[in-house]
C-alpha cells in the first residue's frame, strides 16, 4: 500500500497509543516513544513493523506515542492510520487478510 | 488468535454490558466482571468520524482478547446509516458471536442484515448460520412489528426494547412503577415468546438511583425478562441475584427431573411429584431452571 | 554474596558487621547495645527557646559541614520544612557534605534533587523517594549509595547507633516556648507524630520548627521539651491541603470493589476472624475498600475488630465511633478525619515509630497483628514485594510499614490488579525486593487469589470456604498473556540505593540503570 497523505489514528489516553503517518523516502522510518520503553520497546517496534510489512507498505514516516498499549491495540492504531491515509479506511478492509 | 465457541441460540444471558468498542483500556478484560454478554458498541458510544478505526479495534480484540465463557455481541450502525455494511463485515470477520441490529423496526430489517452476514459469512470462510442476531427495538413501529422481527430469521436470538429513544418517542420520561414502557415492555415479551425466543430490558442510567435500579430489576423478572442491558459492572451482581432460582425453586426442578428420568425409563409418561401432575412439558423448564442454579453456582450434578 | 531472597550483594557493603538478608526474624535473640545521644545541659533556667531563624537554630546547635540532620514525614507532600532548614543551612550557612536521614522523603522535595547535584547533599537515608530526587539518585549523583528503611527499621538504626542524628528537625503544627510539640490545635495539622518521637530521644541537638506557637505548656505533647534545643517560629511550616486530604472516600470503581470483596472473603475464612481479631489496612482504593466488606461479615458474624492500627483515615475512625472497633492506635492521620480524632475520640491513641514496628525492641504492636491488607507494584512468584522501583527501575515509592506488617502479621494479604496499563503486577523477578516472600501469605488480584505454598494452613482454610485460588505461576502467565513478557531492565554495576530489610541486614540493591538503546 502506499502512503498518499499524512494521516493518524489513536489518542494519547492511557492503554493507547496515537500513531501519525507520512509518505516516506522510500523507507521505513518511525520515531517510537512508549510510557513502558524498557520493558516493551523492542516489541512495540516489531509489532509496527509487522503490521507494516502485512500492508506491503515500504516507504513511510512514522512517529509513535505509546502509552502502554498492547500488541492489538498498536496493530489496530498502525492499520487505521495507513488506510486512512489512502482514503480507504471505511470500506473493503481486508480482514482477515492484510488485517489480521 | 483464541478460536471462540460456536455460538448458542439459546443460553444464559441474565447481564448484557455494554462497553465502548474503542477504549482499549476497558475491552481487554471486561469479562473479568462475570457478566453472561458483553456488546461491543460501534454505534452510540463511538463518534462519527471514529467508525473507522472502532472497526480496527474491534477486529483485533475479538481476535485476541480471551472472553473465556462471556458471550461477544456487537452493536452495529442503522440500517440508515453509511457504516453498517463494514460494521457486518468486521463482526464476521471477527468471529462475533452476534449482531445486535439498533433501531430495527420490520423484518425487512432483519433480512437485509441476515443477507449481508451470509454474504460475509460466505466471503471470509465462516460457517454459513454460526453469526446470531438480535433487533434493538427503540421506537413504536418496532415494538408495532415487534412479532414479524422476532420470527424474522433462525438466527434470531432474542429483542430488546431501548429505553432512552423510545420515551423520547412516546413523549415520556422514566417512571418510578415503569408504567411508561409497561406496555412496550408487555408486547415485546408478548411477541418474544410466541416466536420461541429471548427477551431483555433496557439499561437503567442513573448509576447513583440503587433503589430505582432495584424496583426495576424485580419488575423485569414478575414480567418475565431473560434479562437486563447494562452500562456498568456494579449492576451485574443484583441482576444475577434477582434472576437466580430460589432454594424452593431448584429443589423442585431437581425432584421433577430425578423423577422424569425414572418413569420414562420404565415407560411412564406422566406420574405425580408432591402431589402434583407432571409430565413432559414440564422438563424444559425444570432443565432451564438446573442450567441457570448452575451457572450461578447455587447447584452441582448430573441431572442436567 | 546471594542473600536468603536470591540477591546479589556486592561484598563492599558487607562491611562493620553488616550481613546480608537471611530470612525472618534471623536476629531473634541477639542483643543490641543502644546509643546514646551527647547533649547539652540547660541547667539554668529559661523562659524561652525561641530563636529568630533557622540559621540561628542550626548555629545554636553548632550546625557544621559533613552533619546528619533528620526530618520527619507527617507532613507529606505538603512539607516545607525539610526544604527551607536544608536552604538555611547550605545557601546562607554555606554547609556542605550533609546528610539528610528523613523518615521519608516525597515529591515535595524536589528542591534537594538540586543539591545533590551540586554536591552539597551527599547522603539520603529514607523509606520514600520519590519525584526528581528519585531521578537523581537513581542516576547515580550521590557518592554514596541511598540507604532505603522501613517504618520499623529507621527506629531500629537510630536506637542501635547505626545512624548518628547531629540535629533532628522536628515540624510541629503547634509548640510552646520550650518546644512541647503536637500534631494538632494549629494551622497545618498533621494529627499523630510518631515518626518524630524516636529522633527527638536519640539525636544530639533537636530543633522544633512550627507556624503556630501557643501557650505553655502544650500537653499531652508527642514531643517533649526537655528534649528541644531550640523552636523556630516559620509562616508556614507545609500546605494543609497536601498534609491532611479531605476525608478519604472509598473506591466506586468496580474492579477495585470486586478485589476488596475478595480480601474479605478471604480474611473471613481463617481462624482468626473471631471476636477481638486485630487489622490494618494500607490507603489505596481496594486496601481500603475491604474495610467495607470486612464490616459486613464483622456484622453477620456479630463479632467486633478488637483493634486497629497503622496509618489510620476516615473509614477507620467511623468504625471507631460506631463502636465496631476497640481501639485505634495511629503511628500517622493521613484524612481530615484521622486528625480531627486523634487524641479527641475515646480510645484513639498515638504511638510511635518504635512501639509500631521496631523489629529489634522487646515486642512491637506489628507481632500481635492478626490480618493485613497491603498493595504492590510487584509480586514475583516467590512472592517477594516491591514498591519502591518502577517498571523502568527509577526510585519512586517507599517500603513505609510494608515489611514491617508484612513479618509481623499471621495473614498479609496482598491487592493489586492483575496488569496496570501494559505492566505485569505479578512477574518472574520484581525489580527490586523491598519486602521478602517468606512474610507474604496471599495474593488477591482482579484474575484470581493466590496462597503462598509455605501457608498450608490458609489453602485448606480457603478450601474449606470455598474460595478458588490457582498458583502465583498461572497468574504470572495471565498476566504476560495479557500484556506480553517483558524485556529485562540493563543495568550497570554502580549501586545508587541499598535496600536493608527492617532486622537491619540487605535485602537489595538498586543499581543505575543503564539508558535505554531502541536499535541495539
């Protein structure tokens, strides 16, 4: 998929997380900042991006507010956010499929 | 992904709790309460420009979150709005246990919701007739068609009347002896029960009112409800309570069933216990009665 | 060397007789020389006691660099008087090398952050730590590790000599003239004043700071006079609104409700729920929630609590006054309510830090407690405790009377939720142990109760009544089910803080902790 404009989903209440997307330079760049980075960092970043390679989206910007959300929560927040940005996030999701 | 029971038509559904499908912080382990269902909310309670990612959040916790035995209804958007085809499309992709339809008034309805969950069901690989149904009935013509909605389809559940917009429909406001939805009520169950299926009231609001909580609870069950909408944890516990058996109750269902067991196995259809007539008809209830002192621990054994 | 709680303890701290943690009541039956404080003899008489400033109380005291000067908390996080004396003494005074030994510490001492950053405070000793001092220490400023006590472990070191208090300055809501002290009758009421009864005995020079000053002579006083060098009349000694908070209310929260309930359940099913049976219970919302529920079984099975104690709030003195508890003996008011009782409702006494919890005299109130009911920011599956490191390992809590009751008690029960946010309450190693898994019984969580396997007794007990309860393990799982299984903190070798358990050996260490690397 490919990021068409700036979008976000997600707030910055506890147990969420906020994620705003770009178009990229044909990259993957994400800026991460969680509540719980010690202990959940390197997870949270793999879980972003998982999710982003399921989407076959290869360039975008990424930047992350984490307050302790958890692995569904962050998947759900990513996945909004690019299809959002495509304009495509009401209808004809792919559940199941690239959405899993 | 926790792979979710099949669905049962017909269970135990005292408490339905509702919760915002888009507060991550309460989904994750709203079950932990004990109440039968829960009904995940993309409607009311999620604003409109946030349908979209409710959907995502849904998707994700029906497939993860562990609702152990806790039932997994979703409450969808109006037939009159842009959002419910999605709605159905996630619900089953999701393996919900059942579409709660808002503001249902026909069983044209209920068929063009059935149609796009066979649709979905068909499309995503799930067990054509697995997804239940229920119709919230929130104005005068659903409870008019109330009926026609309840024999609509096979996977129809069970209804529930809507409180909050149907007063306001009715021109009236909540009541300390519920005479302003008796009559609602009264048909629905009416229409409830002539199509073989549940009924349930609506949630009582005003969290601070215990005693108008109670009065209604206690009116719920003299009527004849299956059970009660609810917005917060702290109702659960007086709703089991009230619609518990009681002692007398559970000894006198075990009595019939021990007894039934007996007699039919040496070909007797019906016999007396304590003195009164029983036969067949009465086991359904006496069975119902054993499952429901079971699921609120009151009673153990093998006669049900 | 590893010590009984499977910790690592570096060898340099093991020094002048120091040992490591080796199970409860370990020093049963040993002695203990008691120090004693050298003081000055005011034979002639005085009228007063009043000094014009700080200064001059730290200068009549003989203030100088490389000083212990003690403090103590009741005034929480309304407190301006460890600030302002600490001000006094390195800004005008110009001292340095200082000590701060508080009964605890918190986020009204933000100030001294600075001046450990500056050199000027070289050593902390406290329960609490928290705020940007915790940042500080954690980082490693001071030159020397943080000593962390107890409630019942600070009097145990002064009285045995461990820590030498040059100046102990004692906040008073009121004094008169000579320094008869109490926590109440003045502006900034703090209620009881038990943390500061032991400095006033052993420290060498006592100052009384208060912003009420009434007639003598100020009796029953929680502080005497003939121990006082000096009193020191301030505007303000602390915020009232942070000392005492309106009367504290209990949880509405459901969860928080449906734990307490369970405590309750779970303490009604032992043998000592009887006639007479003693409690304590911690502040936060299911802790004090069980009082609730406790009261209901109390009222079924006709039987009365016998006493109270700890740190006492509104809920406890209603049961007071309703006559459903015997008596109330608080070592600190943490409510309006608590203060305004105090030493005014028949039967709710004041003692201290000592007569509390001190493991080292001939018996404090902690060894005849029957039941208490404290809360957790970890549990591990040996049940160990810790509530003074967070999930990123910087110092923000306090044992306070955790460990104290926890050894004490014939049942500690233990409520939290299962996860808070995406951290695991009941994990595979706390970060830090501030109180042993050996003096631990039972673990009530919003997923299940748990009983420590050495409490054979309370499993049948629980049996018996029906309650279900599955390992410390299974919750374990759950929770990293839940929340996934967390990476291990990385630490480096520089110990910042030293954890001694209350009998005075270590029980742990805190290191810096090591800045985190995303890409590595």
């Amino acid at each position: 998929m490919e990021i068409k404009k700036p979008a976000a989903a997600g707030t910055l209440e506890s147990s969420d997380a906020q994620v705003m997307i770009e178009p990229g330079d044909g990259k993957i760049e994400l800026s991460l900042q969680s509540s719980v980075m010690n202990q959940y960092g390197h997870q949270i970043k793999a879980t972003i991006l998982e999710t982003l390679e399921r989407l076959d989206v290869t360039s975008a910007k990424l930047t992350v507010v984490d307050k302790g959300a958890l692995d569904c929560t962050l998947k759900a927040r990513v996945e909004c956010a690019v299809f959002r940005s495509c304009d495509a996030s009401e209808s004809n999701i792919p559940w199941g499929g690239a959405v899993r | 992904m926790i792979p979710r029971p099949r669905p049962e038509r017909f269970r135990l559904r005292r408490t339905m709790m509702f919760m915002n499908a888009q507060k991550p912080g309460l989904i994750k382990d709203a079950y932990i309460y004990g109440c039968d269902s829960i009904m995940l909310d993309l409607e009311d309670a999620v604003a409109e420009n946030q349908k979209d990612a409710a959907r995502f959040s849904l998707y994700h916790a029906l497939k993860t979150v562990d609702y152990g035995d806790t039932e997994v209804i979703v409450r969808i958007n109006g037939l009159d709005t842009p959002h419910w085809q999605e709605d159905v499309r996630v619900c089953v992709a999701g393996g919900a246990d059942g579409i709660r339809i808002a503001k249902c008034e026909s069983a044209q309805d209920v068929k063009t919701v059935e149609a796009a969950v066979e649709a979905a069901e068909k499309e995503f690989g799930v067990e054509v007739g697995r997804t239940l149904l229920m119709a919230a009935l929130e104005s005068p013509k659903g409870i008019m068609n109330a009926y026609e909605i309840c024999a609509a389809s096979e996977r129809m559940f069970g209804v529930a009347i809507s409180g909050g917009d149907f007063r306001k429909c009715m021109q009236t406001t909540p009541q300390r002896d519920g005479v302003d939805m008796l009559v609602a009520r009264g048909q629905m169950l009416i229409a409830a029960r002539a199509a073989g299926i549940q009924c349930f009231d609506t949630v009582f609001t005003n969290l601070d009112d215990t005693e108008g909580f109670e009065a209604e609870v206690l009116q719920n069950k003299a009527m004849g409800f299956d059970g009660k909408s609810l917005i917060n944890p702290k109702q659960i516990r007086f709703v089991h309570q009230v619609f518990a058996p009681t002692e007398k109750e559970i000894m006198q269902a075990e009595k019939i069933l021990a007894a039934y067991r007996e007699q039919s196995a040496a070909g007797v259809g019906v016999f007396t216990v304590d003195g009164k007539m029983i036969d067949i008809a009465f086991i359904p209830g006496a069975e119902r009665t054993l499952k429901l002192a079971r699921a609120c621990g009151m009673w153990e054994g093998d006669l049900v | 060397m590893i010590n009984a709680v499977g910790r690592e303890i570096p060898d340099f701290l093991l020094t002048n007789g120091k040992e490591v943690y080796q199970g409860k009541n370990y020093m049963d039956g040993k002695y203990i020389q008691k120090a004693s404080p050298r003081t000055r003899r005011y034979e002639k008489p005085q009228e007063s006691k009043i000094v014009d400033s700080l200064v001059d109380a730290l200068k009549a005291c003989g203030a100088k660099s490389g000083m212990t000067f003690s403090f103590h908390h009741h005034l929480r996080d309304g407190d301006f008087v460890v600030n302002m004396v600490m001000k006094a003494a390195i800004e005008e005074l110009g001292l340095d090398n200082l000590t701060i030994a508080a009964s605890s510490l918190g986020s009204a001492h933000d100030p001294i952050a600075d001046y450990i950053e500056q050199g000027k405070v070289v050593g902390i000793q406290t329960s609490g730590i928290r705020g940007r001092m915790g940042e500080v220490v954690s980082a490693g400023k001071l030159p020397t590790p943080a000593i962390i006590r107890s409630h019942g472990g600070r009097p145990r070191a002064i009285e045995g000599g461990e820590v030498h208090i040059d100046i102990a300055f004692i906040a008073a809501p009121t004094s008169d003239c000579v320094g008869n002290c109490r926590g109440i009758g003045g502006k900034s009421d703090c209620g009881s004043m038990g943390y500061a009864m032991t400095d006033a005995k052993y420290a060498d020079h006592v100052v009384v700071v208060t912003d009420c000053l009434v007639d003598f002579p100020n009796m029953p006083a929680s502080v005497e006079a003939i121990d006082v060098d000096a009193v020191v009349v301030v505007d303000s000694i602390g915020n009232p609104k942070k000392i005492a908070s309106a009367a504290a209310r209990i949880s509405q929260n459901p969860r928080d409700l449906m734990m307490a309930e369970n405590v309750a359940k779970v303490i009604a099913s032992t043998p000592y729920f009887k006639d007479g049976f003693s409690f304590q219970t911690g502040v936060g919302g299911p802790s004090l929630a069980a009082n609730l529920f406790l009261e209901r079984y109390m009222d079924e099975r006709k039987i009365k609590m016998g006493w109270a104690i700890g740190g006492i709030c509104g809920p406890m003195v209603e049961l007071l006054k309703k006559g459903k508890v015997g008596k109330v003996i608080d070592v600190q008011d943490f409510d309006l309510d608590a203060v305004r009782s105090i030493n005014q409702t028949p039967n709710h006494f004041e003692m201290s830090a000592s007569q509390y919890a001190n493991p080292a005299n001939k018996g404090a109130f902690v060894n005849k407690l029957d039941f208490v009911v404290l809360a957790a920011l970890e549990i591990d599956t040996g049940f160990n405790v810790n509530v003074l490191t967070g999930s990123d390992g910087v110092l923000r809590g306090a044992p306070g009377g955790h460990p104290d009751t926890a050894a004490g008690s014939k049942v500690c029960i233990i409520v939290t939720p299962l996860v808070r946010g995406r951290m695991a309450t009941v994990c595979e190693h706390v970060v830090t142990v501030t109180t042993p898994g050996d003096c631990v019984d039972v673990l009530v969580t919003d997923y299940g109760v748990a009983v420590n396997p050495l409490r054979p007794d309370l499993v049948e007990c629980l049996d018996n009544a029906g309650i279900p309860h599955v390992s410390i393990e299974e919750l374990k799982n759950k929770a990293y089910s839940l929340v996934g299984t967390p990476d291990d903190l990385q630490w480096e070798d520089k110990v910042v803080a030293v954890l001694e358990a209350r009998d005075g050996t270590i029980l742990d260490v805190v290191r810096k902790i090591k800045p985190y690397q995303l890409d590595g």
